[in-house]
C-alpha cells in the first residue's frame, strides 16, 4: 500500500468508490471505467458533430445564422445534438482529469507503464483543442472572444509570417477562408485525438473502451435530460466592430481564457510548457524500482499460449520453437512491456506446488518472486497459523489485507495457480483458503480478478480442480479501506467452516490419478 502524497489519494480515491458502489453498484461505477467513459463520450460527441455538420454553414457570413436555426426551429433534434454535443464534450474533460488522477494514485504510469501515461499527455491538449476549435464555429460573442484571444496568443510564437489575429481586426478582415481552415481543425484535431486514444492503449491487453451498459444508459439519459432542460445558447452574434462584454465562459474547455487575457503571452506558454515536460516527466519523478520482468523456461513451456491469452499488458507472445522441442512455439516475455504482476505464472498449467522432485520450476516465473518461493511462504505462513481454524490469506499486495499471521502477499491474487489451493487443501496446510484481491472491478492489474474468478468457476484455463472443496475457498474483493469488511468476512469464514463436518485432511497417494497429471505435467 502506497504511503505519502499519493497514499493519501489513493485511500481518499478508494473510498469515493465505495461510495459509488452503493450509488451505482460495482458494475455500474463510473469512477472504475473512466477510461470506457473517456471513449463512450468521444463516440457521442463524433455522432452529434456529424449530424450537426448536415445542418452547419460552414461560411463566416451564415455560420451564427445557421446554429441559431438548428438550436430554435429544429431544437428537437438538431438542437438537442448541440447540446448534446457540448455536454459530453464538457464531460469528457471531467471523466479525463479524474481518470488520470486515479491513474496517478493506483501508481499505474511508472515504470514499465510509463507509455500509458506518457501518451495520455497529448490527449489533454487534443481534447481542449477540439473543444477550443468548436467553440469559434459558433462565431458568437464568445467565438469572437475565443478566436482573438487565441490568435494573439499564437502571434506572440514567432511562427506566422503575418500576426492571425489580423483576421479579427474588423468584419471586412475576417476571410472565409480562414473560417473554413477553423472548420478544418476542428474536424481534424478530434480524428487526430482518437487516434492518439487508440495508441494510448496500445500497450494494455483487453483494454475496457466500452462502459457497461447501464452506466452507459445512465451517461447518455442524464446527458439528454440536461440537453432539454438546460439546452445549449449561442451568446448573441460575433461583431468585430465590438469587444464583448458580458460573456458565460464554458469552465470545462476554456478554463485558461480569463488567465490568458491577464497573464502576458510569454507567461502562459511558459507554463503550458512546464506542465506539459512536467507532466509527461511524472513517469520518471522518481522512476519505480521495477521487479524484473518474467522468465520463460522452456524445458518447462510447451507453447500453450495462456500466458499470452492472460497478460495485461501485452508483454507475452508466442515465437516460433528454439530449442528443437516438438512444438511450434514458445513463449517470449517483452520485459518493457512486463510488470512482474505474476499473472502470467498463475496460467502456466506447468505452474504446479505439488512436484517433490528437482527444483520446483514452471514454465513462466517471476524471478523476484518464483513460484518455489511462493510455496515455501505458503507453507511457512501455515505453519504459524493459530487456533482450531487456520484460514491462510492469499492477499493482493494492493488491496484490503494488512500483515499479519496466515497472510501471504502477492503482486496480484491472478499469481497464484489453482492448483496451489489445492495443494493448500489437499495437504492439510490450512482448512480454508480467503483469497483476498483488489475491490471488485478494480484490479491493480486489470484483469486479475477476472482470471481468477474464471479459473476458480473452472471457465477458463487452468482450471480450480473438482477435487476441491468449494466451500473451503472464499474470495473476497476489497480495497485498501476495506480491512474491516475483510476481517468480518474471514470471521465469517471462519464460522461457515466450523459447521463443516471435520474431515482428516486429504493425504495424496502415489496412485491419485491426479497426482499422476502433476507429475505428468512437469
Ligand atoms: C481522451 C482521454 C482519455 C481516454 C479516452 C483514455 C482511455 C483509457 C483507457 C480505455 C484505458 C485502459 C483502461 C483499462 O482497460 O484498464 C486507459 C488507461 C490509462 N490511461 Fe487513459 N485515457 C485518456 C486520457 C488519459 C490521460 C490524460 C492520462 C495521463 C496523462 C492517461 C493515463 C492512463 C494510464 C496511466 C492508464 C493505465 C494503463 C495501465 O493500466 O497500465 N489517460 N486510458
């Protein structure tokens, strides 16, 4: 669990879930998609903007006239797009701010994630951008605003043979050629902005672009309700002969405007200049002490490829074969790429506790943390267990549990094979199992929760063997503030297995068909 600044967050994040758990229930938390969010309203603006652009002037002259239209006579449709328009765009700025605070707190931008990070930074201008862009299009007062303020902006860089702002000097200056370059940008900079939202998850496997369909319906309903009861207005029409006065600045996409209009040019591009390399430095301020990446062995490894089906973050993918064994691939580990969550390990059906012989290797490990380690703490921590109830903790190094006698940690729960509860079980190490991972739909590692209630419901590949007793094994999804629901729930365990009939525990024969797989599969 992080300490510090961002700890602080982090629990200060953590608890704001929890309360839009309650609110929204675990599916339909906004605050656990922002990134689907993020997606879902770049979708819904793009809809409206095409079906605005049907109606749109495109010229100086009629653009104001045009919107006026769409926004009075046809605000049943063509207006409700406006507003509908802005609203999501307003609300992608929020959904992107929050998300990359959450981002910030979870600690997922440094080390090997940097690239996330690092390409979310340009999303920031792109999306101000497009909203800056789209506001001249209305060529009100605001536009007015918006367009001389900017082009005075970009006339202090010495890149313009001409100043811009030339343009706005009187109505007669203003070319319609230059309006239409505006239209240009602003049709261009959003398909440039999803492009670059495309390369920002090109390093996460599976990445989440759709919310959940409630919390989608719930986004687009409110988003309508707010179209008709509080629908977009232009601000009266531009008129270069006038400076505007009284003006409602939208506080979503043009927050700088005012300070723009206080601060000299040099100041503002100075600190647009500091925040962007700042910002985009955040990754290295301090780098992460990175755990090595995993290790393929492939004496152990038959090119199965559930490692590479599993990963998170795209770092395992399947070569063709090295080392002459009779198959066609086997996997390699792209260690920019790998953040030593151990996932990768919990697939790996050679990943088996049980071997007595030869060093306990399997087929993808994490060197930092082998899975012959893993045992070893296993049965150390079952060792110490007390009382006539020994529950041992396989516990998410980012969630609920605290140290403490019978816990052992991991990067992610999704490490640990189904076959170590087995093992636990079977050998008599603990009579219950509590794995305790991150808050539902909150994985630290994104997908770890999902592979381990798969694996566990015997879905997906390695499979919770049958033999298992079920009800020996409980889950538990909680975060960093959780520990008290944590303990109420291993208590309650605690209970559920003390009304289980006693039973001695299991003793593995040489002749359990079973075993005979184990051993089979080293
Ligand atoms: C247009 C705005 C943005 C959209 C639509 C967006 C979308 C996404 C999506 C879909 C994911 C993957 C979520 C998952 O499946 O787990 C993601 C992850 C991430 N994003 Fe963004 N994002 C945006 C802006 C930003 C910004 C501005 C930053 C920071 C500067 C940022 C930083 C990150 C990071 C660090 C991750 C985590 C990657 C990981 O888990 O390793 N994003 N984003």
């Amino acid at each position: 669990m992080s300490t510090g600044f961002r700890g602080y967050l982090r629990r200060g994040f953590d608890r704001l879930e929890r309360a839009g758990d309650v609110v929204f229930g675990p599916d339909a938390n906004p605050l656990a998609q922002l990134g689907a969010l993020g997606w879902f309203l770049f979708w819904i603006v793009a809809a409206t903007g095409i079906y605005l652009f049907i109606f749109f002037d495109t010229g100086v002259v009629n653009a104001y006239a045009s919107v006026e239209w769409l926004s009075d006579a046809h605000w049943f449709h063509a207006g409700v797009a406006r507003s509908l328009h802005r609203y999501a765009s307003d609300l992608m700025v929020a959904v992107m701010l929050i998300h990359l605070v959450r981002e910030f707190c979870l600690d997922r931008y440094r080390g090997v994630r940097w690239f996330s990070w690092l390409t979310g930074v340009p999303l920031i201008w792109f999306v101000y951008i497009s909203g800056i862009t789209g506001y001249w299009l209305v060529w009100d007062m605001l536009a007015q605003y918006v367009a001389v303020t900017s082009t005075e902006l970009l006339d202090w860089l010495p890149i313009f043979g001409e100043p811009i702002a030339r343009n706005f000097l009187s109505p007669e200056a203003l070319s319609g050629r230059f309006f239409t370059l505006m239209v240009f940008l602003h049709i261009a900079i959003p398909l440039i902005l999803l492009l670059a939202m495309w390369i920002h998850i090109q390093r996460v496997s599976r990445a989440r672009v759709n919310p959940a369909r409630p919390l989608a319906a719930m986004v687009l309903g409110s988003l309508i309700l707010v179209a008709f009861v509080l629908p977009a207005q232009s601000q009266g029409p531009a008129d270069l002969a006038r400076e505007p006065t009284e003006l409602g600045i939208d506080w979503f996409l043009l927050p700088l405007y005012p300070l723009i209009n206080i601060l000299p040019p040099g100041v503002i591009w100075g600190g647009a200049a500091i925040f962007t390399v700042g910002f985009a430095a955040l990754p290295w301020l301090p780098a992460q002490r990175a755990n090595r990446a995993a290790e393929v062995f492939l004496d152990h490894c038959n090119g199965c490829a559930r490692c590479v089906e599993d990963c998170p973050y795209a770092a395992v993918e399947l070569v063709p074969r090295t080392d002459g064994a009779p198959f066609p691939h086997q996997v390699a580990v792209n260690a920019g790429r790998c953040v030593a969550c151990g996932i990768c390990m919990g697939s790996c059906p050679s990943s088996s506790p049980f071997r007595r012989v030869g060093d306990l290797l399997t087929g993808i490990d994490l060197p930092d943390y082998p899975l012959k380690e893993l045992r070893e703490r296993v049965i150390s921590g079952a060792l110490r267990l007390e009382g006539s109830i020994r529950i041992l903790t396989l516990a998410c190094e980012h969630g609920a549990a605290r140290p403490g006698l019978g816990t052992v940690f991991l990067p992610c729960v999704a490490m640990a094979p189904p076959s170590l509860i087995d093992f636990i079980l079977s050998r008599g190490h603990a009579d219950g199992v509590c794995v305790a991972g991150c808050a539902e739909e909150r994985c630290q590692n994104r997908l770890g929760i999902e592979w381990t209630e798969a694996r566990f419901a015997r879905t997906r590949d390695p499979y919770l063997r049958r033999r298992v007793p079920r009800e020996r094994l409980v889950t538990v999804w909680a975060g960093p503030t959780e520990t008290a629901r944590l303990e109420r729930e291993r208590v309650a365990f605690a209970d559920r297995l003390a009304a289980l009939p006693t039973e001695a525990p299991r003793v593995v024969r040489q002749s359990d068909p079973e075993r005979v797989l184990d051993e089979a599969a080293m």
